[in-house]
C-alpha cells in the first residue's frame, strides 16, 4: 500500500511524492519539480499518468493551471487564443511559415493561462463579433506600434477589419516604401483596405511623392475604421488609430 513519502515517476512531469494516503481513490500528492498539488487516483501513479498542471507544458513555455480546458467537449476560446499565441512566439515550425514571428515572445503573466483568461474577460471587445460573424482578434502592436511583446498592457480585441488593415507583405512588397511600387519609369501608390484588392491612388514621378499619397489615404483609411467601430472598441484602440501615423520606415 502507498504511504506519505513515496516517490514516484511520472511519464511526462518528472517525480512526485505522496503527501498524504487516504484510500485507492482518495491520494493526495507533489510534484517535485514545481510544487503542485493534487489529488488523484492511486492507479494513475502508478501507470504515471498524473498531469503537472505547473508545468510549461505548452511550447515549453505555457502553463494551463487548474482550470478546465474544454466544456461539453470544446476547448474553451480563451485557451485557443493563448494557445495560438504561445505557438507563433515559441514554434519553430511557425517561424519557418511565418518568419515575422520569430521576434515575438510572451510576458510572464500571460505565459499563465488562468492570468490570461482573467484578463480576457476585462477586455473590451473580447467575445464579440464583427458584422460578418467574425470573432473580434487579439492584436499586438496597435496600442504600442512595433510591439513584440504580448503582454496585458499591449493587447486588445479588435474587428478583423482593422486587425487585417496593419498587417504587412514584408519580403513580397519589393524593394520600395511601403505602398509604392514601380511601373516602366513611375513610381504606383497603392491601398489595401486589408483585403486582396489593391486600390490605384496614382502615378508619381518620384518614390516620395508616391509614399506621400499612400501614406495620406492609409491614414485616413484608419481614422474610417476607428470612427466605425468606436462604440465597440476599447477607448485606447480609438485613440491610437484616430493618431495614427505611417511612417517611411514601416
């Protein structure tokens, strides 16, 4: 029979130790590694079973805590938004797809799924849907431009509309400013209105001057959308987009 102080193995957490016996059904145990405690049954200690709820489990780096992940069979939206943010910072197999993630890592707090789920349930926005049916999503860098830090004081939920409007072609832009391409001896300022269609502004002389024009109608593109989804979006997100400035280097 199992007493307090027997130590065990599990087949993915490391050693545990049994604090306390009361039955087969009733074991109170620690983990060594993180200090968890929990209460299980005396078959799943010794096949090794017993889950570390302390551990960085997920990408290595994510830890689910005590709360249930899943009700009535499905992953609870709040674990699928840190898992997947948790992946672009920390999965290779990511940064091999997407490159521009590499530079991304997650604060300490939000690497705590019960902190993160807390903290989406203050969130404006969070939970709700576009005027298409789409959930609003997590956004990085409108708050504090060129952020790559997830982290409470940078994220917020956002319409895909204005979440879709920053992101950037990177490599497949070209060699020029962002907005501008070159056609014969012209310089061709383009809009994406975060779609696949590319709006004409007009043909320029010099690369500047193309710049100029994109850099004119992206923000006034962004004030359209702030203006739009004012009444449902966080009053910080309002205010970055309302101030928002593209510059040169973007």
């Amino acid at each position: 029979m199992m007493q307090e102080g027997d130590v065990f193995k599990t087949k993915s957490y490391g050693g545990l130790v049994v604090t306390k016996y009361i039955n087969s059904q009733d074991v109170h145990v620690m983990f060594i590694n993180t200090g968890y405690q929990t209460v299980t049954l005396a078959s799943n200690i010794r096949q090794g079973l017993v889950k570390d709820r302390l551990s960085r489990s997920i990408c290595g780096v994510g830890i689910t805590g005590d709360i249930e992940l899943k009700v009535n069979g499905q992953y609870l939206k709040e674990y699928m938004i840190w898992k997947g943010v948790l992946r672009r910072c920390y999965s290779e197999y990511c940064h091999n797809t997407r490159p521009t993630y590499a530079e991304c890592s997650m604060s300490k707090d939000f690497q705590y799924f019960p902190y993160f789920m807390e903290w989406c349930s203050k969130q404006t926005g969070f939970g709700s849907l576009d005027d298409k049916g789409r959930p609003f999503t997590l956004d990085k860098d409108i708050l504090i431009k060129g952020n790559k830090l997830y982290s409470e004081d940078a994220c917020c939920f956002v319409p895909y509309e204005i979440n879709n409007s920053f992101l950037k072609r990177g490599n497949k832009r070209g060699e020029y400013l962002i907005g501008v391409c070159k056609r014969k001896d012209r310089f061709i300022a383009l809009l994406s209105r975060g779609n696949s269609i590319q709006n004409f502004l007009g043909s320029f002389a010099t690369e500047i001057e193309a710049f100029d024009a994109y850099k004119q109608a992206k923000e006034a593109h962004i004030k359209s959308l702030a203006e739009k989804w004012k009444d449902q979006i966080d009053s910080r997100v309002y205010a970055a987009l309302i101030n928002w400035e593209i510059s040169i280097n973007d």
